[in-house]
C-alpha cells in the first residue's frame, strides 16, 4: 500500500494538497497527529526563529516548520552583521537550539511563491508567519543610479558576507555613502578597515582579497539632514573614530548651532552628538594628533546634502562623481525636514553605495501588501483581512531597529497567535497535515529541502576552511557549492 502511495504521488503532476492527502490517509488513518496545532514560519532569520522559540515556549503542543529560500538559516545574521562584529552572531546559538527542538524542522532551499505557494501552505497548516524580511532595496529614483560604480548597501553588504552570486570592484580612490545609519557605517568600515583586522573575520576571502587590492582612501557617508538627526548608534560612531589609520574630515558649518541645541535632548541622543562635536571641531591631543598625521585613509560626514544625479564618465559608461542638492532644516529634532536650497555641488567619486533603506517584496497577489509603506497591512502581526495568516520582523514593521527590536516584534506576533489559538478565533482541533503533504509536493517538483542536520554538514566544512586560514569560518559562495555539502 505504501508502495502504492508513492507511485500515485510520482504519476500525477497535478495533485491538490487534498487529494494528496487523500493519498496520504487512503488506509482510513490519519497518519499525522490529529491534536498538535501546525504553524509554518517563511523565512529563517532572526524574526522566524524567535517567532518559532515564542510560539514553542507559550505552546508545547505546537509544531513549527521554518522555510527557508536558501540552503543556510539565520538571515541577516549571517547575511548582514559586519564581520567585525562576532558577538552579535552568538544569537546562532539560540537559533540553533530553536531549530533542534523535537517540535521543529527546518526546509532550506524551498523557495515559497515558487516552489511553494502560500495557498498550500495555508491549506496543510493552521496558521502561515510570513518573516521573510526586506530582499528589495529602496531606489534612489535619481538619474545615473544604474551605472557601473553605483550599488545598494544590501548589495555590498551581502558582497563581502557571502550572499550567493554577489560581486564588486573597488578600483576607485573616493567612495560616497549616502545614509547614515548603522548599516552605512558598517560600509565605510569595512571599506578603510586594515587587512589584519578583517583577516581573522568571517569576511569572505573573495572580498578580503578585494579589499587588499582596494584604491579606495576617502570615505564620506552623506545624509540629507543633521548631526542631531543622524541614525547610526554611538557604538558605531566611536567605531569609525577609532578606526587604525584613519582620520576624519569635517565641515565646520554643518555643526553650527549643535552645541547649544544638544544640551536638550536625551542622553543617548547627546552622548552621540557630543563625540561627533568633539570629532570634527575640537583640537585633537598630542596622541591623537600623532595618530591622525599617520593616517592614509580618510572618512567624514557630510551633513544637509541630497543625492540628484549620478555622473557619468563618457568614455566608459562608469561613476566618475555624484551631485548633490544642499538643503536647510525646517523644524528641529527627529521632525526635522530637509528642504532644498536650489544649491548644488559635485562630489568626484568613482564608487556609490545608497544605504538608504531595505525593503520588502510581495510574495504573491492573493496577500495583502502595502506597497507605499513596503508592507504587509497587519494589526499585532495579524494579517488584514486573511485568517490564518501573520507576519512578523521587518515584513511587518519596516527595515527598523536592531536583532533586539526584531524579537520583541516577533515575539508579539507569536503572542498573538497564542491568543488566536486559545480563543478559538483559528480553529486548530482539526487535524492539518503539515509538512507531509508540502514534502510531498516537493518532491513531486523535483525540490530537494535541506535539513538541519543537512546545514550542520555544510557549518562544519565552513568552520574546517576557517581553520586552515585562521579565521572563524570560510563561508561556501554559491548555492550548488551548499547543496554539493548538504547532500552528501
């Protein structure tokens, strides 16, 4: 009979999840436990997994399936923390514990919308958590932002973290980054960061070498208002003022009037603004002054500037300068607007990064979506006007905050499925099939999901590479390279 089963699932291509699961049950016994509530997570960075660890701490009946569009979890953890900065991936640990608990699995290299659609989910399990983050990158919509020279941070970003088929070149001796916010930071960071300090990274060694080779030695990071608005944390500031071999370089006038107004704001906010004054106005020390005479590589703000063009070089079609508008604050604060003066200038560059925003993509038509706000329209992670679903992460939020505001946002929305669940409001004393019908669906596709233990293979040939050359990891670079280890 089970011989059977699988025959009939390999003949007909165009099976429904019920009569799949007609299959499935054709002895007349359900072959999935009828009692446990059935949640499937979309997406394996930090918004699934601390959804899944919430939902598995206020339910102990529930059983969670993460999916996952590539062969490796954790997201942005992975993905999108600088590689100088180690102690923000211990949140793996936790993940991985999430992911080894008997009530959960995870399904990487199953792309939903594609592989997948979100209807079957919603018909095998109970409730569907959309956390697949922000993949798309605001526009700059500003002429000449498609030429060779101009990338999105998410780009760059990914570049030197390993994200499957991204590359750059960095053959230029001045880079404009616009954005100031800690993703900005990282950028001219990694950029004006000593080999030696970044060789015993996780970065990549494609990007390492990249970065060895780099002509790249003045960094400004633009933003369209002023100090007293700018959006990176002082943790990064003081990172980028501590920088070995670097010096900044300041324009005096965007500082008018910041000593008087920070005397009024809160701590955080002056704490930031005060080594910012101190950095571009102030007579450095005996020592610092030595420092900064032996540096080669400059980085600075420039404050009141909005990008308008992208300059061209005729001759070979490449980014030779950026032109920006100056503009004036009306308003004071975090309200502040940044209003045009009519004054432009030219910066000379051969390198732009906009770090000025991620954002969300649909998944498919028949789910809500917010395209102004690059959302999903939703209330406490429930999703408007679709039972059953819930969203959670910057998919629910926006491209806002820290891994920390993340998992108070999931936790949210995992508490709200609780209540759901409790309430009656999503019914879940009937039995849903979960992740049999899905894989059988897979496989009558020709997708072949990697497990956990099917990650571990690939984390351990990392950390073996890592090893040889002296640096926590050596991370694969391309998708058949990760699912060559996995499936061993």
């Amino acid at each position: 009979r089970a011989h059977r089963k699988r025959k009939l699932l390999r003949k007909d291509k165009d099976w429904s999840p019920w009569l799949l699961l007609s299959v499935l049950t054709v002895s007349g016994k359900v072959s999935f436990s009828s009692c446990s509530p059935k949640v499937c997570i979309v997406g394996s960075g930090p918004a699934g997994f601390y959804t899944a660890q919430h939902l598995m701490k206020a339910r102990q009946d529930v059983e969670v399936d993460i999916y996952e569009r590539l062969p490796v979890p954790f997201g942005l953890v992975r993905f999108g923390v600088a590689p100088d900065h180690p102690e923000v991936k211990n949140v793996i640990n936790t993940f991985t514990q999430t992911a080894k608990h008997s009530h959960c699995n995870f399904y990487g290299n199953v792309t939903v919308g594609k592989d997948v659609s979100v209807e079957e989910l919603q018909q095998a399990y109970h409730a569907v958590v959309l956390s697949y983050g922000a993949e798309g990158n605001r526009s700059m919509r500003i002429p000449g932002e498609d030429l060779a020279g101009v990338y999105s941070a998410k780009d760059f970003v990914g570049w030197y973290n390993g994200l499957p088929n991204s590359h750059e070149t960095l053959s230029d001796q001045s880079a404009v980054v616009l954005g100031q916010g800690n993703v900005a930071i990282d950028v001219a960071r990694i950029l004006l960061s000593p080999i030696d300090m970044l060789k015993t990274t996780d970065i990549t060694q494609p990007a390492l070498e990249a970065l060895a080779a780099s002509q790249v030695r003045r960094v400004l990071i633009v933003g369209r208002r002023g100090p007293m608005q700018v959006a990176c944390t002082i943790k990064e500031l003081r990172e980028m003022v501590n920088l070995p071999g670097t010096k900044p370089d300041m324009l005096a006038a965007d500082f008018d009037g910041v000593a008087q107004a920070v005397k009024d704001v809160p701590r955080p906010r002056r704490r930031l603004t005060e080594l910012m004054l101190k950095t571009a106005l102030e007579i450095p020390g005996e020592k610092e002054q030595a420092r900064r005479n032996k540096a080669s590589r400059i980085w600075g703000f420039r404050f009141f500037r909005s990008p308008i063009e992208v300059l061209a070089d005729p001759d070979r079609n490449r980014t030779t300068a950026i032109r920006l508008a100056i503009n004036r604050l009306e308003g004071s604060g975090e309200g502040a607007r940044a209003v045009l003066t009519g004054e432009v200038e030219d910066v000379s560059c051969g390198l732009v990064i906009s770090s000025i925003g991620y954002r969300s993509l649909p998944i498919n038509g028949s789910v809500p979506f917010d395209t102004h706000k690059a959302i999903i329209p939703n209330t406490m992670g429930r999703v408007q006007q679709a039972a059953g679903l819930y969203c959670s992460g910057w998919l629910k939020t926006g491209p806002t905050g820290v891994i920390a505001t993340t998992m108070n946002n999931s936790f949210d929305t995992a508490r709200s499925l609780v209540e759901d669940m409790d309430s009656g409001i999503l019914h879940v004393s009937s039995a849903k099939p979960g992740s049999q019908v899905i894989s059988a669906l897979l496989e009558k596709r020709g997708v072949k999901p990697v497990t956990f233990s099917d990650w571990e293979k690939i984390d351990h040939v990392e950390v073996r590479r890592g090893e040889a050359v002296g640096k926590p990891r050596e991370k694969l670079l391309s998708v058949e390279e990760m699912l060559q280890v996995a499936q061993r």
